[in-house]
C-alpha cells in the first residue's frame, strides 16, 4: 500500500540476511572477531531506539545513554550476585571494601533471573515515563527536550559514581559471572553467543517497525510536523509522546543488557555524555527516519571507529566531530536520506509515476494555483 | 437549547478585550456566517470555542455539555472540529496518510497500534469521491496545489466527521469555480454538521448563509439574514466607517 513501506521490509530482511549469515560467514565463525561485531549490533539497537523517538517523534533524547546505562547495570547486578555466592553475606566484594555489612535491599531481587530480564526493560522504560509525564505534559518540546534529557544523563551517572557503595563508583561492576538462560550458559566468544545477540536485534527491530507501521507511526509523525494540528483531530499528543520515549527507553534498556554481556562489565561511562552523544551521531549518518538505517549507521560508525582508532589512537573523537558536522551540512537525512532520494528519482523518470509532477497536472482543479486574494 | 452556546465570552490578550461579552447560539444543523472587520474578534471566537486560546470569562456550551475548562484534544473528541486559515495540511504526509489521521473516531494510542492499513472503502471512499482526490493518494501534501490543498484540508475535516465544522476563510485563494464547489458541499452538509464560518466573500456568503452574525470590537453587533444585514445602518457604520462612503459603496 506504501513504498516505504516496502522499502523498509526489503530493508530490514537485507539487514537481518546480512547479521545472520553474511556477517558470521565474512568473520570465518571465529567468535573473537564476532564477539566484536556483536557489540556494534548492541550499539546499533539503542541508536535503533533513538530513531524511534528522535526520527518519528521528533523528540530528541540526547540522555538515551541513560536508559541504556541503567539496563546494563540491572544485567550486571545479577551477574555480579551470581558471581559472589560464594562470598561473605553473598554480598559483591566491593561492598566489602567500602565496610557493607549486608546486602542493601535493592540488591535483592537481582538474584531472580525473571526480575532481572523484566526489569532490565521495565526500569528504563519508568524512568523515562516519569520524565515523559514531566515534559509531555507540560508541552515541552524542542532544545528544552534535548536539555533536560542531557541534564538527567550528567545527574544519573553522577549518582552511579558517587554511590560506590553500592554500584561499585567508577570502576562499575567487574568479576561478573556469565549468564545462565533455559541451561544455556552466555559464552560473549561464541557463535551461539553471537546469534543471540543478531536474534536479539532482528526481534526488537520487528518491534519497533510494527510500531512505527502502526497509526500511532503515523501520528508521531504527524506531530513531529505540527503537534497542535494533531491535537484538534483529538489525539492526546502527549500519550503519543510518552509511548514513544518509553518504547525507545525499553529497547535502549535491552540493548544495555546484552552490552553487559558483550564486554562482561558495566561501568558508569556507558552513561557518560560523549557516549550518548554518540548515539545521537550514529542515528543522523544511517538516518533517523529509519529505524533500520540507524542501526546500520550505528555498526558502519563503529566499525570504522575499530579500524581507525588502532592508527590515530587519540584523533579518532576529532574524526567523529568532522563526520557529523559533514553529515549535518551535507546529508542532514543521513545516508537513508541519499538513498530514497536516488529511488525516487528513478521513480520520477518511470512513466508509471504516481507522486510526481506528472500527477499533479492531470488534475481539472489545479490548471493554475490561485492568487490569494486580499480580505 | 441550541447545540452551540457561547454565555458572556470574554478573552483578554494583555489589556486588549478581544471577544468582549460575547452571546451566541446555534441550533443543530445549522450554517451561520461570521461577519465583521478585521480585528473584530471573529477567529478568536474560533479559537476560543475549539480550545486553541483560553477564554478569562463566560462559558462555551457544546451539545449540553460545558467544554469551556477542556483541553483541545477532548473538545475535538466530543465533536468540534476547525478548519485554519492557513492551510494546515501535514505537508510530508500523503494524501490517504492525511486522511488517515483526521480518521480520528478512535483516537486512543492503543487502538492506534492496531491499524496498520488504511482502509479505502466506506467513508474513505465518499470523502475521495466529494473532494476528487481519488487519483493523488499517494501524492506528499506539500506538492499539492493550493487549491488541492484546500479540497484536502476539507477532506479531512468530512473524514473527521464532527458534529460541530469551524471554518476560517475556506475559500480564501480559491478560484470562483472552487468556491462555487466548496459552496456544494457546505450546503450538503447542512443538516447533518453544524458549521460557523467566517468569511469575507460576500458573493460566497449569499449563497450559503441563511443567518449571519456580524460582530464588531469583540461584541455582537448584528445578527439576521443577509438582506437585512446589508440594510443594518449599524453594519455599514462599522465596515465603511460612515454614512457617505456607505452610500457611495452600495
């Protein structure tokens, strides 16, 4: 019925063609080399999530950081547990040093895996509810959106670093236990490990599609236009607003997760603000109106970020800046925006052309736009 | 009681009164022109019944029910809809997603996650039919001409299918055999819709008004048919500032 629609099926099953068979195949199945990869698809599912909120709802969250940060440490606070069964109290060992004598209560749940799986969505996603109530509520739109966000982000990681006893401060939680699921044991260096994190990506991008596919995608993008116009039809623009950050939030929130799993720690520089803002780079060079293209964006930004790094060990951030000014200046719809440019240009030449000029002649009403007249 | 009632409308923009004690009552299917000179208060009238702007005083009463206290998206839901003087079509939107969203019977976020195709049948269909834009479905808003534009904006607004239509200058850049369409279907709808409009085209309003309120500095300062309108000394006071121009115009 739609081509982007189209567009964006043909899109995500190359995509999903390309993690599960060409990416393991091109890296001989060595699970070093797709343990790296793997951690790029983490990456490229929270820029995912930022397209979800900053490309359809025009909200943009420069704080999703946040949300991801708070997802990792849910993960690592049950693998942490699991890791210090044997120690005193059952209790992480820098507690210990820090002079805890029993493990603080928020802790606890963390030994269920369930709670742990729930709440790795659930917490991110009410986090970002309340602040959605605060800003969506309010008519909060725009830079104030990006401030406040940002500001949250600075405070979140403030209070992570400063409260050591209990998220281990700035060295983040280490020594963590793998990963236990149905009796399989989470290997990050192994194939299957590998294809738990594509599964992982490929099922929340069929989330986030059928959502975006959705009216309510519709809608989002209707008050990214103009929200006030929206709001006579009789939408609540703000519920919109709020499912949207809060969809995002948890999606964020998962990929924090499995970056737990990837690198086998947490740490508060997951939600520091070059991090996030890195988010916010990835999404704009794949491009934000696509949710797989943010994704992609995301795995080609890192990659070469692993290629280039290695040769200007410290001129790789200079690199990031360069590439998104380029990007803003020259392709402000990133590299999804030069595609669907070039399609519809190939479009506009076939005669079977239904949204062109062709169109728009045919029509008895528009022989030549009025002159508005003066009242 | 009529379906639309305003009781002492009152709005303040700093120490200007812009509608100042205004009474005013539609009955249900009823098409009432809104007449006056610029300035005189005619789309903050608009703007205050649809919840765009706040009213400091009185009280809009709609179908029985007061709506004056309501937010914009509960006032559209109980059936008031408004069509913009500028055209405020969503221009990175197609023809039939246009539509799609003033489609807005089910307004809530989770109805809205379970539609993932536009229905064509049906309303849909008679919409595309009345406004002819059957053959542009897929066409942006923003390339659209202007008066496509408009058939589009009002095409929405049928698909939205209020109880209660506020219009603001519909034909406004609209060529005489547009208008003379746009006039076709406001009187179709007569009946079914209750619709106020302002509108400056005299030629427009003789042909679709029955009743027409003329207002002045924010007040009530005329209401009848059109004939006696035109004849209401008061009227041509206000339009043409005194009795000789008046003379000299008419």
């Amino acid at each position: 019925m739609n081509t982007t629609f189209k567009t964006d099926i043909i899109g995500y099953g190359l995509f999903a063609a390309l993690i599960l068979f060409v990416v393991p195949w091109a890296f001989a199945f060595d699970g070093f080399e797709l343990n790296t990869f793997a951690r790029y698809l983490t990456l490229g599912m929270v820029a995912m999530a930022l397209a979800l909120s900053w490309g359809y709802a025009g909200v943009l969250n420069l704080g999703q950081a946040a949300t991801f940060g708070l997802g990792s440490y849910v993960m690592a606070m049950h693998l942490k547990l699991r890791a210090s069964a044997s120690s005193y109290n059952g209790m992480p060992d820098f507690m210990g040093w820090t002079n805890v004598e029993v493990l603080p209560w928020f802790w606890e749940p963390f030994h269920s895996l369930t709670f742990t799986l729930v709440a790795g969505l659930a917490l991110p996603a009410l986090v970002a509810w309340l602040m959605a109530v605060f800003m969506f509520r309010g008519r909060v739109t725009g830079v104030f959106v990006a401030i406040i966000t940002l500001a949250f982000l600075v405070a979140l990681q403030l209070v992570f670093i400063s409260e050591q006893r209990y998220t281990g401060g700035q060295n983040g939680l280490t020594g963590l236990a793998p990963l236990e699921l149905f009796g399989w044991r989470a290997d990050a260096y192994s194939t299957s490990f590998y294809y738990m994190v594509a599964g992982c990506l490929i099922t929340a991008l069929a989330l986030g599609l059928a959502v975006v596919r959705s009216k309510v995608g519709l809608i989002l993008r209707a008050i990214r236009e103009d929200a006030n116009r929206v709001r006579f039809f009789g939408y609540d623009v703000a519920r919109y607003e709020t499912l949207a950050f809060c969809v995002s939030a948890a999606l964020a929130g998962w990929a924090g997760m499995l970056y737990v799993l990837v690198l086998e720690f947490a740490s508060p520089t997951y939600m520091s603000v070059p991090f996030s803002l890195g988010i916010v780079i990835w999404c704009a060079v794949g491009g934000r109106e696509s949710l797989v293209a943010a994704a992609l964006g995301a795995v080609v930004v890192n990659m070469l970020e692993g290629r280039l790094s290695s040769i200007f060990v410290e001129g790789w951030f200079l690199f990031l800046g360069i590439l998104f000014i380029v990007v803003v200046l020259v392709m402000p719809r990133g590299l999804y925006g030069l595609f669907s440019d070039a399609v519809q240009r190939l479009q506009t030449v076939s005669p079977r052309d239904r949204g062109g000029k062709v169109a728009t002649k045919a029509t008895p009403l528009s022989a030549t736009p009025a002159v508005k007249e003066e009242n | 009681m009529g379906h639309l009632e305003l009781h002492n409308l009152q709005v303040q923009f700093g120490g200007l009164r812009a509608v100042d004690g205004l009474n005013l009552s539609l009955e249900q299917g009823e098409l009432r022109c809104l007449l006056g000179p610029n300035g005189a208060g005619k789309s903050t009238t608009l703007d205050l019944i649809c919840g765009k702007t706040a009213a400091s005083g009185g009280s809009v009463i709609f179908g029985g029910i007061d709506v004056t206290h309501m937010a914009e998206y509960q006032r559209a839901r109980h059936g008031i809809g408004r069509k913009f003087q500028v055209p405020s079509v969503f221009k990175d939107l197609s023809v039939i997603e246009n539509l799609e969203v003033a489609r807005s019977q089910h307004p809530g976020v989770l109805a809205s996650l379970r539609v993932f195709r536009s229905r064509l049948s049906g309303r849909m269909d008679e919409v595309l039919t009345i406004v002819g834009l059957h053959d542009h479905l897929h066409v942006k808003a923003g390339n659209l001409s202007h008066g496509q534009t408009q058939w589009l904006e009002i095409a929405m607004l049928l698909m939205q299918d209020c109880k209660l239509i506020l219009m603001d200058e519909p034909t406004a850049g609209m060529t005489v055999q547009e208008t003379l369409k746009t006039a076709d279907i406001f009187n179709s709808l007569r009946g079914s819709h209750t619709m106020l409009v302002v509108e400056h085209d005299m030629s427009f309003v003789r042909v679709i008004a029955e009743q027409v309120t003329v207002m002045d500095q924010g007040k009530l300062l005329a209401q009848g048919t059109v004939a006696e309108i035109e004849r209401d000394p008061k009227v041509r006071q206000a339009y043409l500032g005194d009795e000789e121009t008046a003379d000299a115009a008419s």
